[in-house]
C-alpha cells in the first residue's frame, strides 16, 4: 500500500503493509535527510489513491527513533 506522510512541512510517499511501518519509515526518511541520528516525531499518515493524494485525513502516529 501506499501512503502519504507528514512530518511538520515535509512529506513523504512511502510503500508499506501498516500505517504503523508508512510512520516509522517516514520519520527514518526525515531524519536520513536532516542528518538526524534519532528523536520523536509525530506523523501523520493517510492513504494515498491512484494519483498519490490522500484518501482521508490522515491519523497522527508518534515514532521515536535512536536511544
């Protein structure tokens, strides 16, 4: 499945099986392009259609990543 990923102002289009892998593979991707070593992060994800836009409004998910 695809879903759309916000994460503040950024978003991110992620393949995955659960909205809980979409979440933590966002704020992996997010923190991969911040130079971030870890942190929390609140995400919020929807499904996205055919055209990669949202099917609802998305559900907020807090992902922490490192230590």
């Amino acid at each position: 499945m695809r879903f759309i990923c916000e994460i503040g102002s950024d978003e991110h289009l992620v393949e995955a099986d659960t909205f809980e892998a979409a979440a933590e593979a966002a704020a992996r991707a997010h923190a991969d392009v911040r130079g971030e070593a870890g942190g929390s992060y609140t995400v919020k994800v929807s499904e996205a259609n055919e055209a990669d836009f949202p099917l609802v409004s998305g559900e907020d998910y807090q992902v922490r990543l490192g230590d």
